[in-house]
C-alpha cells in the first residue's frame, strides 16, 4: 500500500513526537529514518519537530480504521524498539489511542498485537 505525502507526515511527525516524549533513542530515530527511506520522503527528517502531532488532524488524514490502527501498531513497535516502555511514552500512546476512539488505549493495542501472527 502506497501512503500519501500526508499520511507519511502525519506517521512521522506521530512517531516523532512519541519517542521525543522521554528522549528519542538511536534504535527509535534509525526506525523513523527507515520509515521515510522507504516511503521517499528522507527530506522530512529535518521537518519532524515542527510538524508536529495532531490527533484531529490526524484521524482525518489516516482516513480508515485499518490505518489507525497500523499507526498505532507501529508506534508500539517503536517504543519497544530500546527494550523498555516509560510511563511517558504509554501515557502518550494510551492518548494517541484514544483519539483514535481506541478503547483501552495501550493495553488494548498490546493485546492486538501479541494476539496478531507478524
């Protein structure tokens, strides 16, 4: 599946700012970069901080359920990525969730997860 250029942003401006919340580890930095690499769009690494994170806005541009829940997904692989999960970044996850309507917030995107074969 092919993401537009506002999807992609609105991915890693999420992403960013997630791992930004307690200090961005090099494993969750190389994962966005890998992230843009792949999707074209290297040139937004620079622009991260100042696009910034909009639940409202962000909702609109992930347009169907399946693509905020792949957000999601990702941003959980993402704070993993160092071995640890702080109360911070599962605060800011639990919120992203619940913008998405997601009930249960970080748990329930665990549960979805580990119950998923990859």
């Amino acid at each position: 599946m092919d993401l537009t250029l506002d999807q992609v942003k609105t991915f890693a401006a999420g992403l960013y700012e997630l791992a930004a919340v307690d200090g961005i580890d090099e494993r969750e930095q190389a994962i966005i970069a890998e992230f843009l690499e792949a999707n074209g769009q290297c040139a937004l690494q620079p622009q991260l901080v100042e696009l910034g994170f909009d639940p409202v806005q962000a909702y609109q541009v992930l347009e169907s359920s399946w693509l905020r829940g792949l957000f999601l997904k990702s941003a959980l692989l993402l704070i993993r990525a160092d071995g640890q999960v702080s109360a911070d970044e599962r605060d800011m996850l639990t919120w992203m969730a619940n913008a998405f309507g997601v009930v249960g917030g970080y748990d329930a995107i665990v549960q979805s997860v580990e119950g998923e074969s990859l």
